[in-house]
C-alpha cells in the first residue's frame, strides 16, 4: 500500500510518461537526450545519472538494501521502483533501459542475477543465485545485418507475490507468473505458470499444485 509520501513518486511516474511521448514525437531532440544520459554504444547511465537525476523520477523505499556490488543501469526515463524490506543482492545487473522494473515489497533478487525490464516481481517473493528474468528480446530477422544492429523488442514480464525462483532460472519476455507458484532450480519458463504451481525442468512444465485441502503439494 503507497503511503502519502508515495504519492509525488507516482505523479511523476506520470509526467515521466508524459514526456516520453513527447521525446517520440521529437527524434531529434530524444537523441540529444539520450547522448547525455548514455554514452556511444554502452548500456549503462554516465556516472550523474544515478545520484541526481534518477531520485527525481524513481521510488527506492528507505528501507530497501541495494548491495554496493550491485550494477544498477537505472535510466530516468523509465519507471524503476523498490518496495520497501526488499534486498537487491551482490553482483546483480538490473536494466530499465527498455523498460520499467517493479521490485515489490520484501522481496530478493539473490546473488549474481540479471533482471531487464519491463519486468514487474511481486511482494514477498525471492529468487536464488544467477537468475535471468527480462522482458526484453533482440531481433534477428534481417539476414546480413547485426544482431546488435537490428533492435529489441518487449514484452513484460511478470512474478506474482510469495513465489520462489530456484537458482540459475531464466524467465523469458512475456512470461506471467502468477502467485505462490515455485519454479525448479535451472529451469527456462517459456510459457504463464498459473497461481500455486510448481514447474521444473527446460522448457518448464508444470508438475505440482498446490492443494489447501490437504496442505501439500500435489503431483498432477
């Protein structure tokens, strides 16, 4: 729940938008824009972005841990948010260069992973060591020209509240994982897990649900 203080934080999530389609509208000036804020060829912010730009745009909660080690390739011109209790591990690379990021409240991104929005995670749940989860993609359909050359494409991704994310997982864009759902250490989700599922194994199958009635889980 936002409290009062949260409010200035999602009014400029809207003037942030606002602006957006501005710079869309003007190519010229958004190139200017995005020369200063990025250098030539790189995925990270210059060195001001960080401390006196993104405070203005962003709402990390006071109470949320960023590791020192922890790259942060936050941009202003894309929402990025921490909930308040949630833990940002050593190591870990999160980018909204395409795309918001949404970290709820009480959450952990553990050691080692790698998070490109737009993705959105949920309240309460964790993930282990080296995960993977984007909703970014590149595209390859031109023969004869770079990969790199060629652009993205999104598709947000989503983790609902109370899941577990096994170590070394890799959730690909347009992923929706719903609540509570637990995901097998190495597994790569390349479809929806619905609410209070267990899926392991590449590509991910669902193997377990959840059952109140009796109190454990469930083969299916």
């Amino acid at each position: 729940m936002r409290t009062i203080s949260d409010i200035s934080y999602t009014q400029n999530r809207d003037i942030l938008s606002k602006v957006k389609c501005w710079l869309n509208e003007n190519g010229l000036i958004k190139k200017m824009v995005h020369r200063v804020l990025v250098p030539k060829n790189q995925a990270e912010p210059r060195w001001f972005v960080r401390p006196f730009i993104n405070p203005f745009f962003h709402n990390v909660h006071r109470s949320a841990r960023l590791k020192r080690s922890a790259r942060l390739d936050v941009f202003p011109f894309n929402y990025f948010e921490v909930g308040a209790g949630s833990t940002i591990e050593d190591y870990t690379v999160v980018n909204n260069g395409v795309g918001e990021v949404i970290v709820g409240e009480n959450a952990r991104l553990g050691v080692g992973s790698v998070v490109m929005g737009p993705v959105e995670i949920g309240n309460n749940t964790i993930t282990g060591q080296n995960c993977l989860i984007t909703g970014l993609d590149h595209n390859f359909h031109e023969y004869g020209t770079p990969i790199k050359d060629q652009g993205v494409t999104t598709n947000p991704t989503h983790i609902g509240k109370g899941s577990f994310i096994g170590a070394n997982v890799s959730i690909l864009p347009g992923v929706f994982i719903g609540d509570n759902v637990v995901i097998g250490a190495g597994s790569v989700v390349t479809k929806d897990v619905p609410n209070n599922h267990m899926a392991v194994g590449n590509p991910a199958r669902i193997v377990k649900k959840y059952c109140k009635e009796v109190g454990e889980w469930v083969r299916l």
